[in-house]
C-alpha cells in the first residue's frame, strides 16, 4: 500500500524527531534513498542529520 502512494507522490517526506533518527525499525515504508525532505526539531545535531543530508535530502528543522 505504501509503496503505490509513494510512487503516485511528488515527494516523500519523513517527519522525526532527533531521537527518531539513525534507529532501526521493524515497519519497513521505503528505502531512505527514495526520501527527498527531512523535517526535524532545530535541536537536532548536526551529527544526527549528516548521513541524509550526504544521501540527498533536503533538511529542514522546525
């Protein structure tokens, strides 16, 4: 089900918070790789946002 809204989508965008990010879950939605946007909390560490800001995504923190 996922995989069809995703592929009728512009964008695929992740909401998380910093706690959230680099954690493995076993709810599998898509490849990271196929994400485009980032959303986070501006406490976010750079560290924490580094690996997908070098896979692509844009960051934006709220």
């Amino acid at each position: 089900m996922f995989r069809k809204m995703l592929k009728q989508s512009k964008e695929a965008i992740v909401v998380a918070d910093a706690s959230k990010l680099g954690q493995v879950s076993p709810a599998f939605i898509c490849p990271a790789g196929e994400i485009q946007m980032l959303i986070t909390g501006v406490s976010t560490p750079d560290e924490a946002v580094a690996p997908f800001e070098q896979m692509g995504m844009r960051i934006l923190r709220v």
